[in-house]
C-alpha cells in the first residue's frame, strides 16, 4: 500500500529509541475497522521498555528526556499510513519545524498527551513493517489499496514570524539554532484510474524556534549541584 522511509542524523540515543520503537511496532496486524495506536503499541518510553534518554521537544525548547527520538518513527508511520489512504484518528505536529521532515506532515507523541491512531478503513487487514538502521527508519503498509494512488500536494509557506534569542539552564538544557515559524497547508488527494476522486487539506501551524543558548551548570566547592 505504502512505504517511506526517514533519514536522521546518527547518535547512540536514536539508534537505542527508534530502533526499539520499531522493534515494537514492525509486524502489527490492523484489522478492518480497527484503530492502531502508536502509544498504546509502543508503549510508554521509559529505561523498563527499553528506552534511554535523548533529545526531544519540551515547552518550546530541546530537552533532554526519556525516549528522544521517538518523533522519527512517528513521522515515518504518519506518512506510510498518510500514503497508504487510510483515515487519520489522532495526529500532532511539533511545536516548531525540523528540517529533516516533509513541513506539514509531520508527526510527534507525547506519552498521555498526544497519540498517533488511524483506523483502517479499507475493509481488509493491514500489516505493517517497521525496521530502523543507525541513520534511518521505514514503515511499510501491507494490504489492499482503496485508492491506486495518494499524492501530497503542498502550498506555500504563509504568516513567517522571526525567532528570538534566549539562554538555557540546567542539565537538560540543549542548544538550539534558530529558524522561522510559518503556517502550511498539505493536501492529501486520492486518485483512481488518474483521476482525482477525493481531496483532504491539513492545516499545519510552526512557531518560531528560538536560538538557545546554554548556561553552564556550575558546581559548588562540595562537588554538589
């Protein structure tokens, strides 16, 4: 039905998180009707599960959190179910652009905040693969087309807003190079035999990512913090 594949920079913690992650997901059996979750499949990303510590989106700023780099197995399902035709349930962008994905169709989850679900909606099963290198990751749908093709098609980048500059503290904190908000409409259009029969548009709204400096974590004369 489908099939994409995201590129990201090499670090051990992605290799660690986005490999379980597909480790969890890859041979999935979607029944008709059925709603697949990302967390519910996933689970929740904790050392337990299998997960470590990496970079991820807090409160508008790069952290340091439990199951960093989840976000590429996320967009990587998005567009695989995005390209397959199947109806979207549950879906969040990040709060700020990140090159490395397609702007507008995009996706990230967020333990008991945010999900990622689709139902399946084409009257047969879906079996999805999943499987990730140390730079890459690809989701493949499994099952019987309702559409001969599915297209995206996207507008202009609308509404720039310029970022600011601000300084970071704690462990935690990690820097950020700045980059322009603006708003993107992606249309997603359904085609049989050539011919368009359906069209969806995703309305899509990045805020600025602010360039963040970090403060060094000093320490007193007794070793503490």
């Amino acid at each position: 039905m489908s099939t994409f594949t995201v590129n990201f920079p090499t670090a051990p913690y992605r290799t660690t998180n986005i490999g379980r992650a597909a480790e969890l997901i890859n041979g999935s059996l979607v029944q008709p009707g059925e709603v697949w979750s990302f967390n519910k499949t996933v689970g929740e990303r904790t050392p337990e599960n299998g997960f470590v510590d990496g970079t991820m989106i807090l409160d508008g700023s790069y952290r340091s959190a439990p199951g960093g780099g989840v976000s590429a197995m996320a967009t990587t399902v998005y567009n695989a179910m995005f390209f397959a035709g199947v109806q979207p349930v549950e879906h969040g962008a990040h709060s700020f652009y990140i090159e490395r994905y397609p702007a507008g169709r995009e996706a990230t989850v967020a333990w008991g905040q945010l999900d990622l679900k689709f139902r399946n909606d084409t009257g047969k099963p879906i079996y999805i693969k999943a499987s990730a290198t140390d730079h890459s990751v690809t989701v493949s749908f499994l099952g019987t087309k309702k559409y001969d093709s599915v297209e995206a098609v996207a507008g202009p980048r609308t509404n720039i807003t310029q970022p600011t500059k601000r300084e970071g503290t704690g462990e935690a904190c990690v820097p950020q190079p700045p980059l322009e908000g603006f708003d993107i409409s992606v249309d997603r259009v359904f085609k049989n035999g050539g011919v368009e029969v359906k069209r969806e548009t995703y309305k899509t709204h990045y805020t600025p990512r602010d360039e963040v400096t970090c403060k060094p974590v000093t320490k007193d004369a007794t070793g503490g913090r």
